[in-house]
C-alpha cells in the first residue's frame, strides 16, 4: 500500500510527518539523548550491522506464527509499547495508544508522569503495565503500587535507568513547568508555525497538560511534570535490597527496566523479577552504554532463561524486531516509533506503526524460511565480529 493522508509505509515516514507536524521544542524533546547522542545514535546503527542469510524455495505456504505471551499475557505479536512521559503530541495522548495497542492485540506501558490516568488507560487496554521509579520513600511506594493494583494494572514496570543529570539532554529544548502566558509568549514563534498541531488542542478544549495525575498524593492535586520529577530526584537511590522489598509488595508481573550489564541481570533474578528490559532509556542515560542490542547477547546467556527478557531501544523495523528475538529477547519495546506514530495521526498512527512493524516481522520470517517467531535463534542472524558488548570479567 502507497502512503497516503491517512497512511504511511514506514516509521522514517511516521517520523518526518512527526518533525512536519509538531513544534520544534516538542519535537527536540523526542529525540534528544545524553551528552554527544552516542548511544542515540548506536541503537539504530547496531541494527544495521546484523544480518539474514535467507532461504528459498522452502514450499512454506502457511500464515506465519507472530503471537507470544509476555508476563502472562497473550499477545498477537511480541512488540510492546514502551511507557514515556508527558505524551504532548497529541491531545489524546496515552489514552490513544491504549486504544491503538488494545486494537492490534498486545499491551502498552504507562509512565508515572504520564498525562492520563492510570484508571483511564485500564479501560481502554486491559493490558497496561504500570512503570514506576523509587521515588518518595516506601510509604509513597505502597501507595503508588495500591492505586496501580486497584485500577487493574496487569503488571508494574520499575525503570532504573535514568541518572539525572543536566547534561542529559543532548539537543533537547526547554520545557516549562506551566504553561503560563509568560511560557506561552516565549513558545507562540514556534507553535504559530504548526497551526495544525495547535488547533488539535484547541478543538479538543484544552492546551497540552504538563501535569502528572498519577503521581498524586492523597487528598492533593496532580503535581507538574517537574514536580513530580523533583521527587524522585531528591529519593535517596536504591539498593537490591530495596527492590527485593519493592517486589514484595506487587503480586503480579514485575519487570526491571535498565539493565544492560549481566550481573545486575542477576541481581533482578535474585531480587524475584519476573522479566527484564534490556534498556538505556533509549539514550538519555549515561552516554557511552552500548546499544541494547549489542549488550543483549551477553545478558540471555547470564540469565539463562530464569526469568523473561525484553528489549527497549532502536526498533525501527519488523526486520529488527526479528532480530533482537534472534539474539535471545521475548519481545521487545518502542518507544520513540509510536509517538512519531501518535503525533503523524493519533491512534490510527500508533496503530499504523504496529501495522508496520506487525508486516515486516512477518515478511522477514517468509524471507527466512520460517512459520513462527518461536523457530528464532541466532543461526538465523548475521553477527559481525567484534558486535558484541560485555564486560570483560563477566560472571555467569
């Protein structure tokens, strides 16, 4: 199918109608990373290094087999969307995504300083894990996990992979805390300029909400972004030990998002996770980690199959999502794709991304010779020398 209005052929092409579309502060915001972008820039090109040596005349006729579970869920294929914060690309925002996601048959994260409510986002996908940070204490922690618990969250996310810093944000722009006349006079240059994503807002009765309904303290209103992102700031960092006790408190799936050495892979098995992420906050934490898809070898084989493991950063492509299970993931996460996805054309462009995605999964298991994702293993993927990250003493 051609891309139209309503319809493009690629998450390149979600991307460029995303820059056409959005401000350039929100769209700087979408694609910044740490430092010199480094790993930016890795997580996509190690994709480009691996390879498939395809076969042929295989007289495989039948539907190949995309769907998997992923803590405990089925999932009509093993792509995942990847909770972010403010989603201001869109006035539907997460809720969006949800419905999107619930269409295409697999499950979606929700951030901590997203801009809908978790209860909301539960009723529109069933399948909604709730990510959380350790931040406020083990009271507010409890509390946190209580509200995910009683609005049916089917998992929790704990994303440990974000070190503050201000040199973080390579190219990313100002953000304000409010949207004040003051914020809106320095920002109307650029807004003017993308009257379309303005007017969205506008004919949905509201400007982009900056605030975090979620991260609400009982009895109080929802804090800003910041504020919310203030506290986790000033909590103290955890140990193994506090997320063994974290783990303690949630009964359900619990996956640790952020791993990209083997040892803290089995750390998270010690501390009873149920699945792990191999992550580097698609970039924005410590520049220099290596792309996930590089360090991911390394942790499958410490794991060892104890516990489930994802990976989150760079999926571009079906044929990269085909990949990265090769190499050993369950499933993985996207994260920048469907928010290109969100703000080229709200949910039917998260959902088109997934389309996409779904399609070229499928296609690069045809080109394979290959009926279901589950036949993957790394026979089937070309790896360069030298490909591989892990550190030098590694302990399995």
């Amino acid at each position: 199918m051609a891309s139209t209005k309503e319809w493009f052929e690629s998450v390149a092409e979600a991307q460029r109608r995303a820059k056409k579309r959005l401000p350039a502060s929100v769209y700087g915001a979408l694609i910044a990373g740490a430092e010199s972008g480094a790993t930016v820039d890795d997580n996509t090109a190690a994709f480009r290094e691996l390879g498939f040596f395809p076969r042929i005349a295989t007289g495989l006729n039948q539907p190949r087999e995309l769907g998997t579970t992923v803590l405990g869920q089925e999932l009509s294929l093993p792509v995942l969307v990847s909770p972010t914060g403010v989603q201001a690309v869109h006035p539907e925002g997460e809720l969006a995504v949800a419905r999107a996601t619930k269409a295409a048959g697999t499950g979606m994260g929700l951030s901590s300083f997203a801009s809908k409510a978790v209860e909301d986002v539960v009723e529109q996908n069933p399948t909604t894990f709730f990510q959380v940070y350790w931040m406020g204490g083990r009271d507010r922690i409890v509390q946190i996990l209580d509200r995910a618990r009683a609005a049916g969250a089917k998992g929790i996310i704990l994303t440990l992979d974000w070190t503050f810093a201000h040199r973080r944000d390579w190219g990313s722009p100002e953000i304000p805390e409010h949207l004040d006349l003051r914020a809106m006079a320095k920002l109307s240059p650029e807004v003017l300029r993308r009257p379309k994503w303005l007017a969205a807002f506008l004919k949905a009765g509201a400007l982009p909400d900056l605030t975090a309904p979620n991260m609400t303290h009982p009895g109080g209103e929802a804090p800003t972004f910041f504020g919310a992102y203030g506290e986790w700031m000033m909590t103290e960092k955890p140990s193994w030990d506090d997320i063994a006790w974290m783990r303690e408190q949630w009964d359900g799936p619990f996956l640790i998002k952020g791993i990209t050495h083997p040892e803290d892979a089995l750390n998270a098995i010690e501390a009873g996770a149920s699945a792990i992420s191999v992550s580097n906050h698609g970039g924005n934490n410590l520049d220099g980690t290596p792309a996930t898809i590089r360090a991911l070898p390394a942790i499958v084989e410490a794991v060892d199959g104890r516990l489930e493991v994802l990976l989150d950063g760079g999926i571009r492509r079906g044929s990269d999502v085909v990949k990265a299970l090769a190499l050993g993931a369950d499933a993985v996460l996207i994260g920048r794709a469907s928010l290109w996805g969100l703000a080229a054309n709200g949910e039917a462009g998260v959902n088109n991304v997934l389309e996409i995605l779904r399609a070229g999964i499928d296609e690069t298991l045809l080109g394979l010779g290959l009926t279901s994702v589950h036949q993957l293993d790394a026979d089937h993927v070309v790896v360069p020398d030298g490909f591989t990250r892990r550190p030098v003493h590694q302990t399995t």
